[in-house]
C-alpha cells in the first residue's frame, strides 16, 4: 500500500484549515481597502449620521425613546468605518453618534476624557438617562479607561468591545514610539490598572473575538472580568468584524429588547 494514501489523507483536513485561513486573511485586505475608501466620508460633518447618509440614505423614524448609541474607533480608524452597524442599528430607529479622534499626541486618559465630553453632550442632546458605548481595538481601552475614571458612572447601560487589546497587542512591540501604542503592549501599567477596575455597576458587558484576529489574537481582547459576556466569530479577522454581518447581529442582539423593535 502506498505512503501517499494515509499521507493524502490526513494532508487533507490541514490543507483545509490552510486554505480557510487564507480566505480569511483575502477578506480581510479586501474590507481594509473598503474602508480606507470610506475613510474620507469619516470627516463630513459633525455626525456619523451624514456620512452614513452620504453613502446610502436611510428613511426612517429614530425613536425618541431608545438611548443613544456612540461608536468609538480604533486606532488609525475614523467614523465611517462604522457604516455596516450605523445602518444596521439606524433601521431599527436607534439614534447613533461617533466619536472621531486622533492618537497623535494624545494619551488614552485624554481620549477618555472626549469620550466622556461626548456622552455628556448626547446625553443632553437627545435627552435619555443612558446611552450604549461600542468601542472597536483601541476604542474599548478608552472606554474601559474613561470607566475607570469614574466619567461615565450611571451614564451607561450597555458596552460592546470588538478586537480590543485587554491584554496586549504583540504588534504594538513593533512599534516604539508614541505613548498609546506604548499602552497596548501586553503588561502596560494601563492595562494592568484596566484589568484590575471591576466592571461598573448596572453596565452589561459584551466583548466579541474574531477567530482570525492576528492583531489581538486568543483570549487578549476579553476583559478580566467574570461579569462580561464573550462571544467568537470565526473566520473574520480585526478588521473585518467592522463588516461583519453575524458580528453586527451579535450588537444589535445585546441592546434591550424595547430598542431593537423598528420604530
């Protein structure tokens, strides 16, 4: 009996594996590229809403009732790249919001504190007690640091992390400079003063995990805290999540039943 049979046979589960990791890996360059076309509707205004508009106009009622969403970005992000769960969340009358910022020459304790500027600003705005916080890669550091400040106590009812590096991004040794990136290394004091801050009272917790991420790859983008929910998505990588159909389920499945009913 030839060697090549077992051999063929047990090649052909790891040529699978090879050959959807590959995929995932294609996917990925081809939504990086999409959203770096977007990039630029990420600057039109001062509302996520007109970009979003920009690109394909949505009729709707937004329900006076639902508590706002704002949208964090990640690292070298802007506010379009949202655009998939901005409209997603849209349709079903939720109003949404998003934070622009820029890490040069900024520490994460300063973008917290726009964060926190920003929430109290919606809040105001559109009158609700509470508002829901999604944060993607470095967007969920500021939100958890912005927590751990205490700005944002009784404000949130609802976070959602995707790809956030709680424990460190094995890419940010690559990068020696700036003080942000410096902060995502895996045992930065600021991660390790994050992962002692228990999660907030009232505040329900999501962290999604993309089985592909190479960026914040495993368990890093989970917080330490037993409270917080996690769920996996397979064959998506960091960026990707953005774009994800079942990742923006995942969202719109952790709002309050009351504010994913179509107004």
């Amino acid at each position: 009996m030839s060697l090549l049979g077992p051999l063929g046979a047990a090649a052909r589960p790891l040529a699978r594996v090879i050959g959807r990791a590959a995929a995932a890996q294609a996917r990925e360059v081809a939504m990086m590229a999409a959203l770096a076309a977007m990039a630029p509707l990420g600057r039109v205004g001062d509302s996520v809403e007109r970009a979003i508009d920009a690109l394909l106009p949505i009729a709707g009622h937004i329900s006076p009732s639902a508590r706002p969403v704002l949208l964090v970005h990640g690292f070298a992000g802007t506010k379009s790249c949202w655009f998939a769960l901005a409209r997603a969340l849209r349709e079903r009358g939720i109003t949404v919001d998003a934070i622009n910022y820029s890490v040069l020459g900024n520490s994460v304790e300063q973008l917290a504190d726009q964060l926190a500027a920003r929430v109290d600003r919606l809040l105001a705005e559109t009158g609700a007690d509470k508002v829901h916080l999604i944060g993607h890669s470095l967007g969920g550091i500021v939100i958890a640091q912005a927590f751990a400040d205490g700005r944002l106590d009784g404000q949130v009812d609802t976070v959602v992390t995707i790809a956030t590096p709680f424990g460190g991004s094995p890419w940010a040794n690559l990068c020696p400079l700036g003080a942000t990136v410096r902060a995502l290394r895996h045992g930065s004091p600021l991660l390790c003063r994050l992962a002692e801050a228990p999660v907030p009272d009232g505040v329900r917790w999501l962290a999604i995990t993309g089985a592909r991420d190479v960026i914040v790859p495993g368990r890093r983008s989970v917080p330490h805290h037993a409270e917080v929910q996690r769920v996996t998505v397979d064959d998506v990588g960091h960026v990707g999540m953005l774009l994800s159909p079942l990742v923006v389920a995942h969202i719109v499945d952790a709002l309050p039943a009351d504010e994913r009913a179509v107004a």
